[in-house]
C-alpha cells in the first residue's frame, strides 16, 4: 500500500471513530438489551445479570468510551475514564427503561413484587396503633407513618390526606432533600392513580445527583407509562436536574448585573439563583401535596 492510500485509509478510520464516539450510547444500549432479552429467556432477571451483561458488553465500547475524554494528565485521563465507565453503568438503567421491554418489565415485576411483600405484612388492625399515635402526637413522623400504612391497605385516598398533613405541621417543610422520604411515598400514590406527570416531578424534586439511581429509574418508569421516551431524560448540571425556572432566573441576574464587578456579579447570581431554585421547588411541592399558596 503507497503513502497516499494509507493516508486515505487511515482517514476514514479516524472519521469512522469520531462518528462512533458520538453514537455508541445507542447502539451499547442495544447490545445491552440484546443480552438482558435473552436472559430472561433463560431466567428471572436479576441486579448481577444486568452486571454481568454490562462486563460482557463494555469491552467492544472501551475505545469509542475513551475516545470522549481529552486529558493530557495521563493520572487525570485514567481517573476520567473510570468515571465514565461508573456514570454508563448508573445512567444505561434509567435509559434502559425505555428502550428495552424485558428491562421494563423486570423492572416493573419487580416494582410490583415489593408492594405485595409490604402488603402481606400489615393489616386493617395496624390502623387502631397509628390512629392513637396520630391523636397523641400529631406530627410529621405520626402522618408520615399513617400514610405508609395507607399506602401498603391501598387506601390512597388517605395516604395522600396524611401526606398533605404531613407537609403542612413540617417545620422544616421548605428543605425540600431533606423530605425525600415524604415525596418518593406522594409519588407513588400519584402513581396509583395514574398521575404519571405529577410523579416525575416529585421524583425530580427528590433526586440527589447522578448516582441516585434507583430514583432515576422510578423516574423514568412513570414517564414510559405516561408515554415518555428517553428524549425525557433531564439534562444534567453537575450531577444535578436542571429546572428551566433555575436558567431562566440565572439569565435575568445576569442581564440586570452587567456593569457591576465581577465578584458583585457571582455573589448576586449565587443568592438569586438559590433563592429561585428554594422559591421554585416550594412553589411545585405545594402544588403536587395539592396544597393552596
């Protein structure tokens, strides 16, 4: 082969890599569910199947994985590329739900399969003890779980009655992470009565940063089953959901602060964009507990 040929070739290879980096998410995806349809024909899926079809399918990817990351820092360049491999693993679940029906529907057997277990071991009697914890000491823990029992008699007309009480004798009900226990429970209940929509925005609300996975896989159940595709996964800002509300305050403190000193213009963005982001996850919790401003 002459000079020019193998210029040509090794041309197209490297045009061939770049256009494959772009697009190995989807066709990893595919493998991924390639693997996983053909072992539930085999057996019940499980968390090490998924593992185990992971390990098998990673190999073909590793270079296009690789190709991503522009790190001279060789130490740096190998400490990326674990967490690129770390963050396909987590996000490849959530992304999964849409895409691959024997996942899907694993994952929603498996949904299922806990909420029969929970069922199984309370009783229509349980609610004498949490009545008389309620009446005792009306607070958030008595609501919180009064609810629980709600939710696992199918009473979901009363869980979500408990939820709402739950929010409102909260003192701290505007820190909105810190009850997350509260709005996971809210969202299943909107689950049951198919409210798929006003689920996915508590699971946001709830959501802790890119390796809170199992959040992000309820997440993205409620929205197949409200009709969702993976082009409804949120974008991400360091690790964390990205509320148009946030950007759109974020752009308004900059256009009012030009002119100021650049340490001016970082302080007030940072106290606006906070209050914003506090202002607006409260506003949405109100509106999900179906309570009035």
């Amino acid at each position: 082969m002459n000079i020019k040929n193998t210029i040509i070739v090794l041309s197209f290879l490297c045009f061939g890599n770049v256009t494959t980096s772009q697009s190995y998410k989807a066709s990893f995806r595919a493998d991924m569910c390639d693997c996983l349809t053909l072992e539930s024909q085999k057996r019940k899926l499980t968390e090490n199947a998924y593992k185990a079809c992971f390990n098998e399918i990673l190999p073909n990817y590793a270079i296009q994985i690789d190709a991503e990351i522009v790190e001279e820092d060789v130490n740096k360049k190998y400490l990326l590329r674990q967490i690129a491999r770390r963050d396909l693993i987590i996000a490849m679940q959530s992304e999964l739900v849409y895409t691959c029906e024997a996942y899907f529907n694993h994952l929603e057997s498996e949904k299922l399969s806990k909420k029969l277990i929970a069922q199984e071991q309370v009783k229509e009697s349980d609610l004498e003890k949490q009545n008389q914890l309620v009446a005792m000491s009306p607070n958030t823990y008595a609501y919180f779980s009064r609810a629980q029992l709600h939710y696992k008699l199918e009473n979901y007309k009363d869980a979500e009655a408990d939820l709402k009480r739950c929010y409102e004798v909260n003192p701290n009900k505007d820190n909105v992470k810190s009850r997350r226990h509260e709005l996971l429970l809210m969202a299943l209940v909107h689950e049951e009565n198919k409210n798929y929509g006003q689920a996915v925005e508590l699971y946001d609300l709830a959501y802790f940063g890119i390796q809170d996975s199992q959040v992000a896989i309820l997440r993205a159940i409620a929205d197949k089953n409200n009709g969702g595709t993976i082009a409804n996964i949120p974008k991400l800002v360091d690790g964390q959901i990205r509320t148009a509300t946030v950007g759109k305050e974020k752009r308004r403190a900059q256009q009012t602060s030009r002119g100021r000193t650049a340490n001016t213009v970082n302080q007030t963005t940072t106290t606006q964009k906070t209050q914003s982001k506090k202002k607006s996850d409260t506003s949405s919790l109100k509106k999900l507990f179906k309570i009035d401003n």
